[in-house]
C-alpha cells in the first residue's frame, strides 16, 4: 500500500509514493523544530505495543474466538510487528542522526577582538589611526568627530595622530576592520591572552555556546545571571507544537542541565522571570536540583503597571540559587554609620573558605612586633606547597588565615585587592594576631531583603530608556532590564575579585553593562561571558558594550563626557567574539556521497532480499555512512591546510549563504579546554633538500624565514583544564609528508625543543615524528590534531 502512488487532495496522483508522503509531511511539520527525541527507538516501540494491545488484539474477544480467529489474529500482529518495526528502525536512523548533529560541538566561524587602545602597544597605532574602517566607527559610535582639542588634548582630524590614541585609551579598536597580519601581529604582542580577557561573547544558540564552553570553564563559573523570555506576551515562543508551557519547560531544562560542569564549589544562581511560568521554573528547579536551595525576590521593575485583564502587574520575580551547603549570605548596599571591625579571616564550611579552594587569598600578612601595625603582605605561596612560618629577614611577624583545628582557611580578599587595604591601613592587628578589616560607613551592606521596591529597578527608567541614551534610537530592544537589578545582584553575591558571571540570554547586553560598572565602582576584576544568538547582536548589545567601554555616560547616542584615569584603567582591556556555527549550517553542510563500490554491492542481487543488507543498509545506516566527510562533520582531510576549512554559513536576519573560512585553532582552543597565554603569529619558511649517501633525505642547510614560504607554522600556548602545560602547533601541509616532517622537525628543534620540560603535551596537525626528537629527562608527549577533535567535537557524553 506504502508503494502506491501518493493522491493528492485534487484528486490527481503524485509522482512520489504514500510513503513519501507522510515522510514529506513529516519533514515538513518538524523542520527546524528543534526538540529532538533522546530515545525515539524504545518510545515508538512502547506505543506499538500499546496500540496491539488495544487497538488489535482486542484481549477480551480472544477467549470466545475460534482457534482459526486466534491463528488470525496473531498473523495480523506479526505483520503490523514487522512492517512497524521497519518504519520505526528508519525513524529511529533520522532522529539519532538529528541527535548527532545537534549535540556535535559547533566550529567557531568567525573570531575577533575588542581591544582597549591604552591594551596595545604604541608601535600598532600608526597602523591603526591609517584605517578608515575604524575611525568611521568611532564616528559613528563615539562621535568622536565632535572632539575639541586644547593646549593638552589633541582633538579631532580626519588624519588621526598616535597622540590622539593616547589622550582616549579607552576608545575600543575592534580587530574585524583590520587583516589578518595586523591581528595576529596584534595578538602575539599582548601575551597573556585569556588574562586580559575581561568579556567573552558568543553569538549563537545558548545550547551550542554552553556545549563549546564545557572544557574550558569547567568549575570557573561562579555566578549565573539569566533573563529568559518569560513566554507570554512579545516573549511567547513559537514552537511547531501546541504544548506551550512544556516546550518552554524543555528549553530552559536543557541549558539548565549544562550548568553543573560549568559551576564552581559554591556558585549562585539568578534567574528573571514573571507568574506566567515562576511556579512551573520553581517546580522545575526543586524536582532536578535538590541540592540547590531556592529563595525569591520579588522586584517592583514597572510601578507604573502594566497591562492586565484584571490586574495592573508591578513586580516580576528573581529566583536566587545556591547550594544548600553554602554558608553565603547575600548583603544589600545599605550602609550605617560608624567603623566595624569584621574578622579578615573566612568562616563557614564551603570550598571556597579554605586554601585548596582560593589559593590565591591565602598568604601571609606581616605584623610589626612593636606598634602591632599591618605593614604588609606576601605574595601567595604556590598551591599545595609548603610556606615559611617564622618572622621575615627584618623581624617582621607572619600571620597566615589559619583555623583553629589548623586547618588553611583564607582571608576575605584576594592578595591583589588586599595591596590596597594595606596602603589604606584598613587592616589591623589584635595582641592575639587576630586580623580585622575596617569598615567605613560608606563601605558597610546591610542584610539583602526579598523586595526591591526602590526606584533604581526601574525597567523603563533605567533599562529601556538608558539604553535609548547609550544607542541613540527608540526601543532598539524591547524590554531590558534595569542595569541596577543585575548590578545589585551581583553586588549582592560577594563574589571574589575575579569572578566570572555567566548571562546565556544576554539580550541587549544588561549583565556585560553591570559588571563593567561594577569594576568600576570597586577596583575588582570581574569577568563576563554572554551569550545571544538574535539580529540585535551586532545592533544592540556589541556597540552598547564598546560605548560603555569607552565612558560610562550617554545621552542620544553621545558621550556626556570622557572616561576619568581610574575608569580607564578598570574597565574592560579585551574583549573576545565568538561567532558559532548554527544547527541549519551543519544540515546545509551535509554532502551524500556513495561511492561506486558501495553502489555496486548495493545494487548486487544477494543484497536484495528481504530484510538482505540493501534493507538493513536503508533502514539503519545510510544517513551516517553517506554524509561522512561532509564540512560540518568535520572533514579531517581539509586539515591540510587549518586556515582554508569551508562552510556554507547563512548570512544573520536573511536566507542567504556564504561561504567562510572556520577558525580551526580557536575551535581547537575550546574543545580542548586551553587557557591561552600566547598566539604566535604565523611564521613561513623555504626549505632545500638533498639526500644523502644511503638516500635518506635531508635538509640542505637551515630553514630559512620568509613571508610567502611553502612551510607555514602557528603555535598556540596555554594550560590545560588539569593544570598540564600544552603548545598546540599547526602547519601547512604540502602533501609530501618525507619533506613536511623533516621541516616540522628541524623548526621544532629550532624553536621549541630548548623548552621542552615547560610543556606537558604537544597538539600537532598531521603524522609526525616528533616523539623521535625527545631527549632523556623529556615527558611531553605528542598528540595529533586530527584525532583529538574528531574525539571531542562528538564524544559528548549526553543522551
């Protein structure tokens, strides 16, 4: 009957069969709908099941049938059994191939930079004041066309000067208007990459950010800030499916699932959210999480009211996670007059109160024997290692944070930001050693209450229309917060001096805007990572995160004035952007490829029987086997050459398609969870060879350096997520592999050998010979490119 020509609703017959029918309805109902079934197999065969049970066998009329009837009856069963079976066994092949595709880590297809001016060495600005796609920007964002100079200050020209550079360090040169040499030359100076990083954000589905971001931030999370779309209203979803509020459930689940791997020991939790789904969020929370404890608060964000049926809703909601063996306590920034004296030492029983947990806030301070003054302290001693406990060379005492059971417990602040209580003599000594830090009225908190009623979390004061003034236009975002409720939030957490705030709905960019000015407010180091796969990406929240950058206040698009020193100086020296490869770019990716041999058994008559391998072959595993090497499955063969791998990638807001280069080695970076320290710029070499007596080929001479040689080498270097010490190396390969390993080898001699024992493990694209070139005493190992992200970006270990 399936085999049958397909008759349509005129009446007329399709030239496709019934069974394509359904299949083309099928396709056509769930395309790009992304709710992907986890076990479509045993689902489908539960309901077969159920369905012969009721709706065949019909068990009560068995026991007055006849034999015949009965033989009947199981003969249809065995029937629907074996024609259902196959159907379900080609679903099943569609779904886990979907399955595949979804959970495979994405390729980061486009990388750039937003670097601070006053980040960047002064023999870059002669190339960067020539760019004329920059300064329009400038123009454009910063109105810098409108500065006046004076006797001290450079103003503007259409010819910008080095000086003028100086004068503005905050003005945000963004490496996409520049080539490729300037950007790599730029990188390899900075050093030190991921240090400097203050923000990192990835334009793309929150999902595949979260699934690219696992190796690299495992347990570095402390703090998740989330605005979700409440699903009503603007906000509602629109799923291919009736189940409104379950579909809404699944997505917040799934990213939610994620987080775990993500937090450290003790990590906070803030989600936004409105009554339409607060009970079913909560529900949500308690039923997964149960070792998180939930509180809630509520936040009068629009008294003017907005529109209801009945009512005329002020408030919205933010839930606040924590685990429930955290000893946290959350503070307000009420103040009261007068000092306290606060115990320096930390308290409570979480990771994060011991040496193990904050090595960096565990180090001596030094007390005068006499006066009993804090005179200063030392840097931190080296994790898990042993520390002097006697006086110091001058006499000076040492008083580390310990408890007392013994135990290495940590003082409140980091060494870096306790440098500056001591120059401010905030810190003082007991006879008993006792440290305590002063507390001026200004600096004091008060107990964090579960309603903000003040004026601050004003949604329309302080989110729609500060926005309005930092973008210059009228609604360019619909609904964003007030800066001031994530600020407080944050504030609120006494996260440590560098933490790193996670947003996964970013929106406008609200949480990016509030840790910068909360860094500004205080000195510390705070780092963001956001998240937004919408248009207003590149419209909204990439220019309102360079405007604040440069000053913190705006009117109509315009600076009111310029950054102070001290803002310059704490506000964000780099920032990093990510662009992913989306779901629909792996499907429009996909190649079916059969080769002629596999054609030929195919077609061969012992694979045409029923149930034979042409049937198995079609029901299970054509999809993978035709589709392997496809681009957006990773075609290890274009590894060849890393900066020419393709994809076919749709153009953001349109349908249209353009082919990109992917950044194989940030993409590298990620699946292997690397903490940069430093980029090499690219280095090209021209080679001779000759073979000697026993014919085995050598170079003749040394590598020489030129710009457009054959032989192409760029390293990467950094730590890996277990603290192992990695150089990633990727070359160009020419196809003859004698003469690519014979220079891989001598560059690798000349360049990195030397240092062989400051790395633990060494990444190289293509075959090699390197292990031949350790020497006694070496420990690094050689492990190949090619293997390793194939491993990584599909072995995710989810279901």
């Amino acid at each position: 009957e399936l085999g049958k020509p397909h008759a349509m609703a005129s009446g007329e017959q399709a030239n496709y069969c019934r069974l394509e029918a359904h299949l083309r309805r099928y396709t056509a109902r769930n395309t790009f709908d992304f709710f992907i079934h986890k076990d479509l197999g045993n689902f489908l065969r539960r309901e077969l099941d159920f369905y012969i049970k009721n709706e065949v066998m019909h068990l009560d009329d068995v026991e007055n049938e006849s034999i015949l009837r009965v033989e009947r009856y199981l003969s249809k069963i065995k029937v629907i059994r074996i024609i259902a079976g196959k159907i379900i066994d080609f679903l099943v092949q569609i779904e886990e191939f979907q399955k595949k595709l979804w959970l495979k880590k994405k390729f980061v297809i486009e990388t750039h930079y937003c670097i601070a001016v006053g980040c960047i060495p002064e023999e870059f600005y002669p190339e960067i004041v020539a760019n004329e796609a920059q300064r329009d920007e400038w123009v454009t964002l910063y109105s810098v066309d409108q500065i006046n100079g004076d006797l001290v200050t450079p103003g503007y020209s259409s010819e910008l000067s080095p000086e003028f550079l100086d004068a503005y360090p905050t003005l945000v040169v963004d490496t996409r208007y520049f080539d490729d040499d300037f950007t790599d030359r730029i990188l390899e100076s900075i050093g030190s990459m991921d240090e400097q990083v203050d923000g990192v954000l990835f334009h793309g589905d929150n999902f595949q950010s979260l699934m690219v971001m696992q190796n690299r931030y495992r347990s570095h999370i402390d703090c998740v800030y989330i605005d979700p779309p409440y699903n009503t209203g603007d906000s509602e979803i629109v799923y291919k499916n009736s189940y409104l509020r379950s579909s809404w459930l699944t997505l917040i689940a799934s990213r939610l699932a994620l987080l775990p791997e993500l937090f450290t020991s003790d990590p906070v939790l803030f989600i936004a959210i409105d009554d339409f789904e607060m009970v079913n969020l909560a529900m949500l929370i308690d039923s997964e999480y149960p070792s998180l404890r939930r509180e809630m608060i509520i936040i009068n964000h629009h008294p003017q009211g907005g529109k209801a049926k009945t009512l005329a809703h002020t408030h919205e909601y933010m839930l606040v996670c924590v685990p429930r063996s955290s000893d946290r306590t959350f503070v307000g920034r009420i103040s009261k007059k007068g000092i306290e004296r606060r115990p320096f030492k930390r308290s409570g029983t979480a990771e994060s109160n011991f040496r193990y947990g904050r090595p960096n806030s565990f180090f001596a301070v030094l007390i005068d024997p006499v006066s009993q003054k804090v005179v200063k302290i030392e840097p931190p001693p080296p994790k898990d290692s042993t520390y002097p406990t006697g006086s110091t060379p001058e006499g000076l005492i040492r008083v580390y944070p310990i408890g007392s059971n013994g135990s290495e417990r940590v003082w409140r602040r980091a060494y870096e930001s306790c440098l500056e209580l001591v120059a401010k003599e905030r810190l003082i000594c007991t006879k008993n050693r006792t440290i305590y830090q002063l507390i001026e009225a200004g600096e004091r908190k008060a107990a964090l209450f579960s309603n903000w009623v003040d004026s601050r979390y004003n949604a329309g004061t302080f989110g729609a229309n500060l926005l309005q003034k930092i973008i210059g236009e009228q609604n360019p975002f619909n609904y964003p917060k007030s800066v001031h409720t994530v600020e407080d939030a944050i504030f609120a957490a006494g996260l440590d001096d560098h933490a790193t705030i996670l947003d996964y709905f970013a929106g406008s960019g609200t949480t990016g805007h509030a840790v910068i000015n909360l860094n500004r407010e205080d000195g510390r180091r705070r780092k963001f990572i956001l998240v937004e796969m919408g248009d207003y990406f590149d419209t909204v929240l990439l220019p309102r995160l360079k405007k604040v950058t440069f000053t913190p206040e705006w009117k109509n698009g315009k600076p009111l004035r310029h950054a102070k020193p001290e803002e310059a100086a704490r506000s964000p020296r780099i920032v990093k952007v990510l662009r992913l490869e989306s779901f629909e770019d792996v499907l429009n990716n996909l190649e079916i490829h059969v080769s002629k041999t596999q054609q030929t058994f195919l077609d061969s008559p012992e694979a045409q029987s029923t149930n034979g391998f042409r049937e198995q072959y079609i029901l299970r595993y054509m999809l993978d086997v035709e589709t392997r090497g496809s681009q957006s499955l990773l075609n290890t063969q274009a590894f060849v050459d890393p900066t020419a791998y393709k994809l076919k990638v749709k153009r953001p807001g349109s349908d249209e398609s353009r082919e990109v280069n992917v950044d194989l080695i940030e993409t590298f970076n990620w699946l292997i969870g690397l903490n940069i320290g430093r980029i090499s710029a690219p280095q090209s070499f021209v080679a001779s060879f000759k073979r000697d007596e026993e014919k085995r080929l050598c170079l003749e001479g040394r590598l020489k350096q030129e710009t457009s040689g054959t032989y192409w080498f760029r390293t990467v270097l950094g730590t890996m997520p277990d603290g192992r010490r990695a150089i990633v190396i990727w070359r160009k390969l020419t196809g003859d592999p004698e003469k690519d390993n014979l220079v891989l080898d001598e560059w690798f001699t000349m360049c990195h050998l030397e240092n062989g024992s400051q790395f633990d493990v060494v990444w190289v694209n293509g075959g090699n010979n390197l292990e031949n070139l350790k020497r006694p005493g070496d420990l690094w190992r050689v492990r190949l490119i090619d293997e390793d992200f194939h491993r990584l970006m599909f072995d995710t270990g989810r279901q």
